[in-house]
C-alpha cells in the first residue's frame, strides 16, 4: 500500500501539471513544456513545505533547494560552498601580515582575509587590502555592503552571489542572509522562495478532503479558534471546538462520529495534551473513511512536540500560525481584539487616566515581546510572555484607576504607581523571570513607561528616549476626531479603539533598535547570529560521508590530526610546581594555581588521547565509537567537540580555541615558574570565581575577619601595570559589550557602530568590608554590570555563564541606560 507521504508527493506532482501558472505561456516545444513543469514543481513542493516552518526555518529551506538545483544544473562550486560553509584551514599566527586597519579591522576577521586569500578565486585579496584600505573600510562600514561595489582587484571581476556570500561571512556576518536571499532568488529564478504568499484559511479548505486533517502548528501568543470560527460562519458550517486533555479524548470521539456523518467541522485543540489518543485518532480516521460526508473537515492544533505520531503528522496538511513581527503590527494586535465596553465601564473622571495607561501597557507588553529579537543582547532567557499576562495587567490598571477608593502616600495625580508597577514587573510578568538580570530590566522598562508623567496633559508622553523616534502615548481623543478616524480603513471594533489603531498606524513599519533603548550594534550582533544558526543548520543536514574539493572527509579529519597534535600545548607537572612554590601552607593563591594546573592537564590528556584514539580509527586499527565519530563531525566542521568542554565552556571555533588553550597554559607555566603575574589574565582560568574567592579570603585572614564580611570594590585603572597591588589583585582579558569604555574620562560611552566588543583596562579588585562598600560616592553615577564567562549569558546545562558583577562609572547616562542596552562584561568572545 502506498504511505501517506508518497501519496501527497504525487498529488503535489499531478497539481504541477494539470495547474499551470495563470501567467505562465503556453508553449508547443515538448522540452519547453518540461522545463516549466519542473519550475512549477520545485515552486509547489516549497510552498507546500515552507507552509508548515516557522519564518526562522523558511531561507534554510529555500536555501538548500537552491544549492540541490545549483549541483543537478553543475551551476555550483564545491569548493566555494565548502569554504562558505567551514571556512578556511588554520593558519600559524607568525604567517599573517601586520593588520592594515586595526582601527576597524579585528584581527579575527583579518585572519579570516588570509584565509580567503587561498582560495583560488579570491588571491590577491590581502594585497588588495593592503593598497586599498580606504575603500575596503568604505565598504566595510557601509549600510548594506552586499549592495556595494567591492574595492578593485582581479578577482573582483569574477564576482557572484557565492563569492558575495563567502566575502560578507568573512567580514560582515551580519549581511550575509540578505545577500543568501539573492542567490536564492538567482539560483531558483524567483521572489516566491524568500518571499512566499501568506496562506488563506480558503486554500487550505479547498486542498483538503474529508480524510485530510489541517494541522496549525502553534506558537506562543496566537490562537487559530477566532478565524476559523469565522471562516466556517462565512461557509454556513458548524463548527465544534473540544479542547484536548485528561479526559477529553471520550467527548473527541463522540464528536468525530457526529461530525462524519452529518458533516460538520470538528477541531481538536491542544493536541500536544493527549499523544496517546492522536494514534488511536488514525484508526478512526481509517475506520469512517467510507461513511464520511464529503463536508466534514477535521481541524488539528498543536505545539511541536517530539511524541507527536509521525503518520499522523504526514496524513495532515501542515500550517504554522505565528503572531505578528514588530512594534506596530502588535499594538494594532492588541487594539483590534478590544470592544467598546471595555473603555465605557470606567468611570468618566477617571476614563482618561485608564486609556493612557492602557497604552502604555500595550506598549510594555509589545516591547518585552519583540526584544527578544537580539538575543543574549534582549534577554538572557526566552521568556514566553504572552497575551494572559497582559489581560491580567490590563485588569489590574482597571481595578486601581476605577476602584481606587484608599489613597496610599504612594499616589500621584490618584493612581497608586508604586503598586501598580509592582504587580506588573514584579508579580505578572515578572513571576515568569529567572533570571536576576532579566528581572532587573522588566523593573526598568515598567518605571519608565507607567509614570506619572503619563497623565500630564500639556506635554505628549514619549516612549522612546531617541527624540527622532515617533513613539509617544496620544493625546485625549474627541469625539470627532474619533468619527473622522472610523472613516479610515481600521479593523478595531470599539471606536475608542479605532481612534488609537489610527495613531498606532504612523508608527515606521520596521522599527529601529532606539525603539527598545538598544544600540544599532544589538541589531548587527542578532544578525550574525541567525547567520550562525542558518549554517549551523546547514551543517547539520549535510551528509556524513561526502567528498568536497577532491579530498574525502577523513582525509580532511586526518591531516587536521596531524596539526593539532603538534598545536596542543605540553602539561605542567603538578607535583613539581608544587614542591616549587612551596604550596604547604595552603595559601589560597597557590592552591588556585595548582587547582588550575589540575583541570587543563586532564583536559590536555583528553584532548591528546581522543585525537590519537580517532587517527587509529580513520588508520582502520580500532573501531570509531560514537564519541569518536561526534569527535571526528566537529573537526570536520571546524568547531570544538563537546567532549572537550568539561573544564571550561567556549563558543570559540577550533582554530581559536586552541591557540587560546595555548595562552592558558603560558600564564600557568610563567606562574608558576616565573612567579605570580602584576596582572592576572582572569579570563583564563576555568574557574575565574575560584580565584576572586582566594582573593577575598588571601584578605580575610590577613585581617582576620570572616569571609563573609568583605566584598570587592572596583577601580578601572590603565592598560599596564608595573608591579602587583598591596591589597586584592589587578585582572585584565575582560570585553566590553553593549558600550565602550572612555580611557581619558574613566566612564562608559556609547559605542561605535560595528565594533560590538571593546578591550576593558585593568581592573583592581580591592577587598573592603561590605558596610563600606554601601557608602558609595555622591554625586558619581554607577551602573552594576553582570560578568560572563561566555557569551551565552544564561549559560549551559554543564557551566553557568554569570560570574559575579563589577560596579562602573556609568558616565553622561544613568544606569537604566546601559540596562536597556544590554551592557555586560564577558571573558570570552565566540571568535
């Protein structure tokens, strides 16, 4: 018997033929005809796919049928391809030129130049760098460099998408998916691959059949119910709702047998509550199949879930239902589902105050909902926020500005702030919040847009600190005005509504990072990540076994082998280093070091043995085991394997990584060997807190008072160090992210555009007692910056990423500045 997936391929076949484009020509060359066909299908079979993947998963998609119909024309080059996808071979540090713009040029991405320069079509670039800085760093800092005219050069002639793509991940990361969508639209001739129509409830109506169940895969913040209710009115079809769960699936049943034969709809809701009926759902599918009334449709919901029966999921048509993007398509979200009664059943004196905080609610929610677009840079945990929280707040606004009888000191203007702001930040939504950091922005964005300023009638209250920004809380409405604006074509359905939809509507369709207090940096470094998870994806579904550029992928694995045996750096002897620094007094820094010393020998030792173990492998010796075989894919791919992440974490790629292990074990060696450093290179160690708690108690017993009592205070000093403190000790390796750091005035300042990181000073961690630490400065503003390990700020199930938080002078700004901005300090870079 023919399975469902071949059975809905072929009908997706038999549609290319018999329905040609209503554009399309009609043509008599039997060659002709076929081509058109096979265009028709390869657009209908990305149609039909990208239907059931969220907007995230759609270029991968269209990005690999590109490359499939590229290699079958023979219109790709592999070893490009590769290089686009792996990168280049590891270079020797003392091999590379002197950096022809440091200034703008990071060493990592100078390095990436060099690499680029041996492949074939590329050579010359790094001359070309050299005699045209200035146009290169034209290039580099324009807007959108994958629309701009590369600096001259030979190679420059043979230029492509390809090439295109393979010079912006080198150099621009963040542009590489607009320039992806080219070569998509090149290589598959059309707009439909990066840009597909949205679906229609109709279409999937008319391409399903009685025995062909709709699925809508969900996603937090929509609900599928409200449309479909109203396209089955429109149809005159009764539609019966049931809400899967514990003890649903009787009532499910009953109601499938009814709607079969009388033929009404039936939708299943939350089918992710009850895999274990969705397999016996198949059966009775299959069992009513010839009783079934031709007018009955079934209609699925569900979260993507792992249990989710695969031949269940291949008999339906797929759809993914995602709420709207941006700041202004979700405030018109948000006003369109409210009615008129909502704003009437407030008490008319008190009626203004309810819709401007309303306002500002929808923008709070609005804001926390989108800022998850940058990343580590938004939030450090995802959180589904979603629509019940809002109606919560919502409700809560109501019940304090038209119930508020008791006036607490609190009130300004009637409205008691201080508890509305915290039963929004503190209670609702922040009751879903985990992390401190996290917690400590919700508070920020709620003090900011629920103040009472809000009320003042004279003055229009922005929302947006960036002046340029159009973003403010609309004035009191008249009543006509609100008859002017119901003219307009508005879907909200109370008039109050329609009247702010309309002001809503001016907003800029796509809104800058200003909007959310971010940097336009926060939009590049979320760039580059997607560009990272979109080859990351790649990767992952390439074939295990293949050949590229000529060579196999354990002749690649091999001879990388070869070179990181002769990379990796020697172990310390323990017991030597000991007996050397005379380590029986248990001094807290000495057991540091030897603790140190401890971990990256083990880790050396496994490190050396599986690239052994692995090359024995490949040699045809031993069997490759599974961990061997993940050992041998991530070499492959040129990243670090997880095996080798036990002491510490690290996103570096392998090239990187092991010249940084190098730089760990020097410090180590000079430690130990030359004695302790001035400066401590703290990004170095595996274990940084272990090393700032031996400070603090190298302190306490110095003082002889108990460990708990003492906290740092920090002093960001100058970039060298002549000899060691007196008290606490002088670190340096920190990276600033989300500002930078002023040398000459000692304060953080904004950030250049495109330099995403900057090289802290030194830092002096001077131990003080806590009580007068809490005495700070008056008059010095400071921000408390979270410290990183890693970039990943919520860290790994293995590691904790947050070390411990270091107070700066947060300069012409106040803290919620950098707060907003995502500001932090991390020890390693993913570079």
């Amino acid at each position: 018997q023919m399975c469902i997936r071949d059975r809905s391929y072929i009908e997706l076949f038999k549609r290319s033929i018999d329905n040609p484009n209503a554009n399309a020509q009609m043509v008599d060359d039997i060659k002709e005809k076929l081509i058109a066909i096979e265009e028709r299908h390869i657009l209908n079979t990305y149609l039909y796919a990208s239907r059931a993947l969220f907007e995230k998963d759609k270029l991968l998609l269209s990005m690999q049928m590109a490359v499939q119909v590229a290699q079958y024309k023979h219109d790709l080059d592999l070893e490009e391809y590769k290089f686009f996808l792996l990168g280049g071979e590891i270079i020797e540090q003392e091999n590379i030129p002197r950096n022809p713009g440091p200034d703008w040029l990071t060493n990592v991405k100078w390095e990436n130049v060099q690499q680029l320069d041996r492949l074939s079509v590329f050579n010359g670039i790094v001359n070309s760098f050299m005699h045209n800085t200035k146009e290169w760093r034209r290039w580099y800092l324009s807007d959108a460099p994958e629309d701009e005219i590369l600096p001259p050069g030979e190679w420059s002639k043979k230029i492509d998408e390809l090439k295109n793509m393979i010079i912006l991940k080198c150099l621009r990361p963040d542009r590489v998916l607009f320039e992806t969508a080219k070569f998509v639209k090149k290589k598959l001739g059309s707009d439909q691959f990066v840009n597909p129509k949205p679906f229609t409830l109709r279409e999937l109506y008319d391409e399903s059949d009685s025995n062909t169940p709709i699925l809508f895969i969900l996603s937090t913040g929509v609900d599928p119910y409200p449309n479909l209710h109203q396209f089955a009115m429109s149809l005159d079809r009764q539609l019966v709702s049931i809400s899967l769960g514990q003890g649903q699936a009787k009532f499910a049943k009953k109601k499938l047998y009814d709607g079969a034969k009388n033929g009404s709809w039936v939708y299943l809701a939350n089918c992710h509550l009850s895999t274990q009926f969705l397999s016996e759902l198949e059966k009775i599918l299959e069992s009513i199949r010839s009783e079934t009334s031709d007018q009955f449709r079934l209609w699925l919901s569900s979260n993507p879930h792992p249990r989710f029966p695969i031949s269940m999921l291949q008999r339906c048509i797929k759809v993914t239902t995602e709420p709207p993007k941006g700041i202004k398509n979700n405030m018109i979200r948000l006003y369109t589902s409210m009615v008129e009664e909502q704003f009437t059943q407030v008490q008319d004196k008190e009626r203004f105050k309810y819709k401007k905080l309303l306002f500002a609610l929808c923008w709070f929610h609005t804001i926390i909902i989108e800022r998850k677009k940058f990343k580590t840079l938004g939030w450090n945990v995802m959180y589904d926020f979603n629509d019940s929280d809002y109606k919560i707040c919502e409700n809560i606004i109501y019940e304090y500005i038209d119930k508020n009888t008791e006036k607490s000191p609190d009130q300004v203007g009637g409205v008691p702030w201080e508890a509305i702001r915290f039963l929004i930040a503190e209670v609702n939504y922040g009751g879903r919040v985990t992390d401190e950091w996290d917690r400590r922005l919700l508070k920020v964005y709620a003090e900011e847009f629920f103040d009472e300023k809000i009320l003042n009638p004279e003055e229009r209250f922005r929302l947006a600190t960036d002046p340029q920004t159009p973003y403010f809380v609309p004035e009191e409405n008249n009543q006509k005005s609100v008859q002017d604006q119901t003219t307009k074509a508005l879907t909200s359905q109370s008039i109050t509504a329609q009247y702010y939809e309309s002001k809503i509507r001016e907003f800029p369709n796509i809104e800058k990072p200003d909007a959310f207090g971010q940097h336009i940096n926060a939009q590049v470094s979320s760039q580059i990540a997607d560009t990272n998870n979109l080859i990351n994806s790649i990767l992952s579904l390439q074939p295990r076994s293949q050949v590229s550029g000529g060579e196999s992928k354990e002749v690649v694995v091999e001879r990388k082998i070869g070179e990181l045996l002769q990379k990796i750096p020697n172990e310390l002897d323990h017991q030597e280093v000991y007996e050397r620094i005379g380590a029986y007094d248990q001094h807290p820094l000495k057991v540091v070091l030897l603790q140190e010393i401890q971990r990256y020998n083990k880790l050396i030792e496994v490190v050396r043995q599986s690239l052994v173990n692995l090359d024995r492998g490949l040699k045809g010796f031993v069997l490759i085991s599974e961990d061997l075989e993940n050992i041998l894919d991530s070499l492959y791919d040129n990243k670090v394997p997880l095996s080798w992440s036990f002491a510490y974490h690290s996103l570096k790629p392998l090239g990187s990584w092991i010249d940084d292990l190098d730089k760990r074990l020097e410090q180590l060696r000079n430690w130990a060997y030359k004695g302790q450093p001035n400066v401590f290179w703290i990004s170095g160690f595996s274990f940084p807190t272990g090393f700032t708690t031996a400070i603090l108690q190298q302190s306490a017993r110095v003082k002889s008072l108990p460990i708990d009592t003492l906290d740092f205070e920090f002093n960001v000093l100058g970039d060298t160090q002549s000899s060691a403190p007196k008290e606490g000790a002088y670190i340096n390796g920190l990276f600033l992210e989300g500002a930078k750091w002023d040398y000459e005035k000692g304060y953080l300042d904004e950030a250049d555009p495109m330099r995403l990181y900057y090289n802290m000073p030194i830092i002096h961690l001077r131990p003080v007692n806590k009580e007068l630490k809490l005495k700070t400065k008056k008059g010095v503003p400071t921000y408390i910056c979270p410290c990183y390990m890693f970039p990943i700020r919520t860290g790994v199930r293995e590691k904790p990423s947050y070390m411990f938080s270091i107070t700066l002078n947060s300069g012409q700004h106040e803290s919620n500045f950098w707060t907003k901005r995502g500001t932090a300090l991390l020890m390693s870079l993913a570079e």
